[in-house]
C-alpha cells in the first residue's frame, strides 16, 4: 500500500458539547437514516465502501459515541451504543457492520474506565483524535479467535514485528488503527500479545478481495502483515493461550458479541417492518381483503416479532449488566459472562436469520428480484453465521460448562 496516501485520522470539525438529553434517535434521525437506505442498494450492487455514509457518520460524531464528554466525545453508556447500532442496521445493515469494529475497540476503554483501568484513557484520545479502529483477530482456520493465534510476535528493540494474515478486516478502506493479537512463541508459554498497529507502518498489505453474497459495504477484506512494528507503548496487554478473564480480552470479547448482536437485531427490526408494510399492501387480483388480513402471515409476521422481542429484553439486561461494573451491587457473572456473551450473539444472529425468512414468505415473490430491500436482507443477515462465536463453538462451550470436558 502506498503508506504516504493512506486513510489519515477522520477528524470531524470543532464540534460543541453533545447535548445532555443526546440519543440514538436524535442522532440519526429517520431523514438521515433515510438516506443510508438509498445508498445500502448501491453499495451492494457495485460493492464498494459506504464512504458517503461513513462521512455523515464521522460529521454527526457518531464514532465517539463511547468516548466520554470530557474526551470530546457524546458519553454514552454500552446500551445506548447497542441501540445506536441497532437503529442504523435498520437502514445499512453493512455499514453499520463496518462500524461496529471501530465501537467494539472503543467499547473496550469503556469497560477498562468502569474497571478504573488508566489504558482507557490512551485509547478515548486517538478516537478523539480522528483515529478510526478496525478489529484485525480473526485468522483462518483459527476456531480459538482470541484466545489463540497463528500470528508470531518477535520481540524487537521497542515492542514486537507482528507476522501474520488476519481475515474479515471490517472498515478496511478508512481504518487508522488496527488491534491485532499474536503469539510470542520465544517466551516460555508462548503468550499471546494484544496491541495496535499504525497504518502507517511498513509491512501492511490491504487486499482487495472483499466480494461475497452480503454485506458488501462492510469491505471486511484480508489485512496481511509482513514484520509491522508494534511499539511498546501500542501493547493493550499479555495473556496466556486459552480462555482467561484478562481485562482487556474480556472487553473485546463482550463489546464484540453485544454490538454484533444488535446489527443483527436491526435487522430482524427492518424486516417485521417491512413485513407488516407488505402484508398490508398486498391484495388478491381476485378480490378479498389485504394480505394482512390472511391467518396464516398474521401469524407469520407475529411469530417474527415475538423471535425479535425476546433478543431486544437480553440485549437490554446484559448491557445494563456491563454499564453497571465498577457500581455497588453490580451483577458479576463470573465464569459465566463468556457464555451469556456468546450467547446472545448466537440467539440474535439466528432469530434474525428466522426473522428474515419469515418476513419473505409473507412478501410474496416479487422480494425474489435483485434489488429489493428484503431480497438484500436475505444475504446480508446470512453473515452472522460467520461471526464468533459460532454456533458449534457456542453449543461446545455450554457444554462443557454443564457437563465438564469430553473423556472427564
């Protein structure tokens, strides 16, 4: 890549205090969100980068959302980003996927600042300066995602040269910043060593391989990485290979789960839409009443609404639980925090996958045609499958919670 033309931080304007009544629906009103539904056609069908609405989104503050007020950013707690999220899924589902990374690493400093974690504060101040975040953990073949790495970390003179390909690279047109994780496989146990890249290094190959069924606005493409310096002070932290409750690996692990959650929740919240709309538009040429009228999508688009309802009361319980740390009286899930994270992505990403389904056997054939908003939905819901955790992973992690490791 040509490191001197490379995305530079995307520095909004002097922007004044966030308001003290700020939400997501003032944030990104129905006319903004109407103009992210334009575009999300366009962005599939020629898959490219949803640069015009990541501009509006920089313009309006929306990547400081977790960024407290003192920062300069809008303050606001994990639930109102997850219902944020969730709002602009309804309109761009791919966009809001490619944000999401950025949220997720600035979820982080937000659970390490509940903790009174000082590595907060270094993080809230590159968002603030225009840094965007992108999540550079997944690797091939990979099914420990965290928790291990095919990544090497050889220790240099200050800090690491980090090695490795990293897939499903969300924001790679614009990122600045790039969390990463490796194993430095010179130190006893071969610990794993968390921290993040500039793009500005030398050593970074962005390809241009991003072309599949959905979520093509998302540009999640291969991020290689050939020696790329990792300065000292760019190291989150250090843990050991497998599951730990290392402070910043459970951020990530949680912020990852939750936010992912709600993109797809929204768009389980676009399709009822969509649905009822359809439903009640539809009429026999033979005459007789709507659609809508009909026993069986009635029950269709109710038995859709009760699979979404019940993602929106989880979503709402376990992000109160992670605003509520640091408090006194503060729900603690142990162990089990991993689990109920993992969990809630794996129930939202396949009610919405039943959402959808659900929705277009009531639409009618005419969703069938390339082009239309529930025709898009179909694919671009079918991404969450993809994501960690998945769902052998999540089911073999239940298990062995229950009933111990296979062979005792």
């Amino acid at each position: 890549m040509d490191h001197t033309t490379g995305p530079q931080p995307a520095t909004a304007p002097p922007r004044a205090p966030a308001p003290a009544d700020l939400v997501p629906e003032t944030l990104l009103p129905d006319e903004l969100l109407a103009v992210f539904r334009e575009r999300a056609a366009g962005y599939d069908r020629e898959n490219r980068f949803c640069d015009e609405d990541f501009a509006d989104l920089v313009r309006i503050g929306y990547p400081l959302m977790l960024v407290p007020r003192e920062h300069g950013g809008l303050g606001f707690t994990l639930q109102q980003a997850v219902a944020a999220q969730r709002r602009l899924a309804t309109a761009a589902p791919a966009t809001a996927l490619a944000v999401n990374m950025h949220h997720v690493l600035v979820g982080v400093a937000h659970t390490l600042r509940l903790r009174g974690d000082a590595r907060a504060e270094r993080i809230f101040e590159q968002a603030a300066a225009g840094e965007i975040f992108a999540f550079g953990i997944s690797e091939a073949g990979n099914d420990s995602v965290l928790f291990d790495s095919d990544t090497t970390a050889v220790a240099a003179e200050d800090g690491y040269l980090i090695t490795g390909t990293k897939i499903f690279t969300s924001l790679s047109p614009v990122w600045t910043r790039l969390i990463v994780h490796a194993r430095d496989d010179a130190e006893p146990g071969a610990p794993l060593v968390f921290g993040f890249l500039d793009r500005a290094a030398e050593g970074i190959e962005v390809l241009d391989d991003w072309d599949t069924m959905g979520m093509r606005a998302s540009q999640s493409r291969t991020t290689v990485l050939r020696s790329v310096p990792m300065p000292a002070a760019q190291v989150l932290t250090r843990t050991p290979v497998g599951p730990n409750p290392d402070p910043v690996v459970w951020g990530v692990f949680g912020c990852f789960e939750l936010l992912l959650a709600a993109v797809y929740t929204g768009i389980a919240d676009r399709a009822v839409e969509l649905a009822v709309e359809l439903a009640g538009a539809r009429r026999s040429r033979g005459g007789g009443p709507a659609r809508a009228e009909h026993p069986d999508v009635r029950w269709q688009i109710a038995e859709a609404a009760l699979l979404r309802d019940g993602v929106e009361l989880q979503l709402l319980r376990l992000t109160a639980d992670v605003d509520a740390l640091g408090t006194a009286g503060a729900p603690d899930h142990g162990a089990r925090w991993f689990l109920l994270f993992s969990g809630v992505k794996h129930r939202a990403t396949e009610a919405a996958r039943q959402v959808v389904d659900l929705a277009v056997r009531t639409a009618g054939g005419a969703q069938y045609s390339r082009g239309r908003e529930l025709e898009r939905l179909y694919r671009d819901v079918l991404a969450g499958i993809y994501h960690p955790s998945d769902n052998e992973s999540v089911h073999a992690a239940v298990a062995k919670a229950l009933l111990g490791p296979v062979g005792g």
